[in-house]
C-alpha cells in the first residue's frame, strides 16, 4: 500500500489566513488542524475543509503540536503553519518523495515575504529560518518545551527537499516589530525560568555579531534595505530578550 500522509495546521485565531493554507493541502490523506483557544471563524473555516479538529488550550507551543503529531494518522506528516503555503510543485515532491523515502526527515526550503515582497537572503537563528525539517516520518520528530523556537529531537535520516514552502511570514514592518515585541517577551520568560540570563555586555556584543552574520554571512546585503532591516531585528532580539528578563518583573 502507498504510504498514507497527514497534513498539520496548528492554529490560534487565523480566519484570516487559515482557509487558503487548507485549501493548498487537499493533495494529503488527512488534515489535521489543532485549534488552541480559538475565538475567531478557525474553526468554522477547518470544518468546511473536510479537516480532522483537535480542540483545546496549550499555553507553551512545543506540547500544543505535540498534541497535533499525536492526532495525525499517516505514516508520514507535512508539518505547515497557517501563514504558509504548499505550491503545487512542492505537493507534488512530497508525494513523490515519501513514495520510497526511509524514515527519517525531510528539510523544506523556505520563501519568506514581508507584505508581498520575496526576502530570499539574511534569514536564520532566532529571526526566521531559510528551511526547516517539516516533512517526517511518524515518530521521527518531536517538539520541545520553550515558549519560543521550541528545541527539536529529530530521529532518522536527515534529507532535503528542492521546492520551497511559500512563508508570509510578516505583513509590513509595524507587523514585523510587534513579533519582535512577542518573541522577545517570550523569550525572556524562559530565561527567567532557566535561571541564566546572560550577561548585559555579552548580548550588546551579540547586536553586532547577529547583524554581521545576517548581514554578510547569510547575503542580507543582497536585500538592499529589506535586508538591513532583517539584520537589525535579529540583532535586537538577544538584548531586547534580556532586558526584559532583568528589568521586568515575570506576569
């Protein structure tokens, strides 16, 4: 039998996005759409697709697509956030891919656009990612307890795939500095929790070795101003997280 795959949207008040990230994965066995506290049209929107729902409220990300992966039915899981988008010629390699494939898992590249602006170069770390391990077998991945950027256990082989995952990842650049505002509070919660924040004079140290290496290691300058813009963030986030971890108080 033809190995059976499951589509994953883990979602949290997304009407506005979530119907055509669903309408891209029609090509998968099953979707699965996990909706943590929803009080929008998500879930209106996920039963008109034919998903499978998983309802319920998860405070830390990692146990919430947990919950997902446990749901999902296939023998293999294309893991996608609603934000995003599966082109028909990566829908096709999937299912090409998966036909022979070991267990393990599969990188997908990534085409990230603030507004309708293509950023192909400067993405990486903390600041969005140029590919993730998104295509895996069951069991192969597994997702940590951090507030932000969960860590990963991956098992099995590591591949990648060619076709990119369309990733709106910010409308403008007032979108842009509100995830800032978010990841960084989220990060300094699990820096409190961790009980090692760092040092103020290592992260001042770390604005400019973030910058460099968005900037001119990860070809950012190839993105004219869009690609100063990258740099700048990811060089903020590791101060700006622990600022907030040492000035203010945990709520």
């Amino acid at each position: 039998m033809a190995p059976r795959l499951s589509a994953l949207v883990v979602a949290h008040n997304e009407e506005a996005q979530l119907g055509a990230c669903l309408e891209r994965l029609r090509f998968a066995d099953e979707i699965v759409v996990v909706l943590d506290r929803c009080t929008d049209a998500s879930r209106q929107i996920a039963v008109a697709a034919g998903a499978r729902l998983v309802e319920g409220g998860w405070p830390l990300e990692g146990p919430r697509r947990n919950a997902g992966i446990d749901a999902c039915q296939g023998d293999w899981i294309v893991e996608v956030d609603a934000d995003e988008r599966v082109s028909p010629a990566l829908a096709e390699e999937i299912r090409a891919t998966i036909q022979q494939a070991a267990p393990g898992y599969f990188l997908i590249p990534f085409d990230n656009y603030v507004g309708q602006r293509l950023v192909r170069y400067g993405w990486g770390a903390a600041w969005g990612v140029s590919a993730a391990p998104r295509l895996f077998s069951r069991g192969a991945k597994r997702w940590g307890s951090q507030r932000v950027h969960p860590a990963l256990e991956l098992k099995g082989e590591k591949r990648s795939l060619r076709q990119p995952m369309e990733h709106y990842v910010d409308t403008d650049i007032s979108d842009m500095l509100r995830r800032l505002d978010r990841y960084t509070t989220a990060r300094a919660a699990d820096l409190r929790e961790s009980g090692n924040i760092g040092s103020f004079g290592a992260n001042v140290r770390r604005i400019f070795s973030r910058f460099w290496k968005c900037y001119v290691a990860r070809k950012g300058y190839r993105e004219g101003q869009y690609g100063f813009l990258i740099a700048l963030m990811a060089g903020l986030y590791p101060i700006l997280s622990y600022l907030k971890a040492n000035l203010e108080k945990p709520q």
